[in-house]
C-alpha cells in the first residue's frame, strides 16, 4: 500500500476567516496532479477523510476544507442527526463557499506536491454542489459531483445553475435512482442546463441506489454502486487530466 503524508492545515480566505482543511498525498513527493475533496454536510469526518486519502494512494496531492469553519470549525455530524447540521448549511452562501474553492485551489497551485500539475475536484452531497461551484469559480480541469443536493433552486437558496454557462470544466454527476432529495426532475433541470450552454459533462444514475449511497458509515451504502463509481471517478479523472494523477508525471 502507498505510504501517505497527511496533515491538516489552515488557509487564509479572502474574507479574513481560517479554514482548517486535511491534506494527503504520497510520501514519495513526486508532483501530483490536485484534488480538492468537498465534504458531505457532515463535516471533513472519518469518511470524507478516509476517502481524501484514497485518492492520495491513487496519486493525487488531495486537500479536504472544512466548509462550516465559519460557524463550526472540526465540525462532525452524525449520519443519524441531520437536524444537527442545518443551521450549518443554512449559513452557506455562494459568495463565501467561492472563497473558500478559491483558498484550497491557491493552496494547491502553490504546493511543490503538485508542482504545476493539473487540479481537478471531487464532492459529496452538499459538496457536490460546491463541486459544481468550483468548476465555475477556478481553473479545476476535472469536477464530480456525487448526488449533489443545491445545485438546483430550493427553499434555502436559488441554486446555482444560473453559474452554467461559466463552468470551464467537464463534470461527472453520480445520482442515485432511489434518492428522494435529489429526483429525476432535479436531475434533469442540471443536465438539461449543461445541454443548453453547450458543456461537457457525463451523468450516471444508479438505479437501486440512493442518496449517500458512496459512503460506507451510512445506512444507504450501496457497495456495487460505490464501486462502480469509483472506477468510473478514477477513469474519469485519467481522462480529463492525461493520468498525470494516477502516474505524477
């Protein structure tokens, strides 16, 4: 097994607030194409940072920002409680979760682990729709969203595909066909927005999947389908980044 570097370190961000982020990459040191690893609403917990060093085994330099550190910094929800992470989200805003895709994007760019290479995103759920936010707000070459909730209009905000026709990536949506947040018309209005302004983009839907269904410490864990979207996720990322991730050259 790859031997990792991890670490968690604080970020500047335009608005004067730190964030905290977990860092992981390959001891070799070799440059590594970036990955910045958006969080669940549950926090950077256990999952979110076990899935931030898999990505390092595969060869990425991976960072994971806390997004609630305004209001919660090394927030850790329970899969059970989501009651506990409302007021968290409520808090986001577009504006200050670009800041905060702007922080980690510098930090990579600046990193010698990455030394120049490509960087892509990958998120989930709530950081899902932050994926889709970091393909229009930086110069990521590669973004996935797993079943990314907001990304669409909702009762807590507008959404975000007004920012469609800015995206500068190719995304990858994961979607589950058992998911009761997000629908088929939900996910409709998003691809039918890509289709409209001409972008690149591949969407997946899992029939007997549902929301969460990557993520192991939850009860909607579906293994099949987390597999398949793994390979797919590294494939995808091979492709749109010439396997300068997986091989660091």
């Amino acid at each position: 097994m790859t031997e990792l570097l991890t670490s968690h370190v604080e970020l500047n961000v335009a608005d004067g607030s730190t964030m905290r982020a977990y860092t992981a990459r390959p001891e070799d040191r070799a440059p590594r194409a970036g990955l910045m690893v958006f969080q669940e609403a549950f926090g950077v917990n256990g999952h979110i940072r076990d899935v931030t060093e898999r990505f390092a085994r595969e060869g990425f330099s991976a960072i994971a920002p806390e997004l609630f550190h305004r209001t919660a910094p090394g927030f850790e929800g329970s899969y059970t409680d989501f009651n506990s992470v409302v007021p968290h989200i409520s808090a986001l805003k577009p504006e200050t979760m670009a800041a905060d895709v702007r922080a980690a994007f510098a930090y990579l760019e600046a990193d010698k682990a990455t030394d120049g290479k490509p960087i892509a995103c990958v998120g989930f759920c709530m950081g899902g729709m932050v994926s889709f936010l970091a393909a229009a707000e930086v110069g990521v070459q590669a973004a996935i969203s797993f079943y990314g909730g907001g990304i669409t209009p909702n009762p807590r905000s507008g959404g975000l595909l007004e920012r469609t026709s800015e995206l500068r990536a190719p995304i990858l949506f994961f979607w589950g066909g058992k998911d009761q947040h997000i629908g088929p018309e939900k996910q409709n209005q998003v691809t039918e927005s890509l289709r409209a302004a001409n972008k690149s983009y591949v969407s997946v839907e899992f029939s007997d999947a549902d929301h969460g269904f990557f993520c192991d410490q939850r009860a909607s864990y579906n293994a099949q389908a987390a597999a398949q979207g793994w390979a797919l996720s590294l494939e995808f990322l091979s492709v749109h980044l010439r396997n300068q991730g997986a091989q660091g050259t």
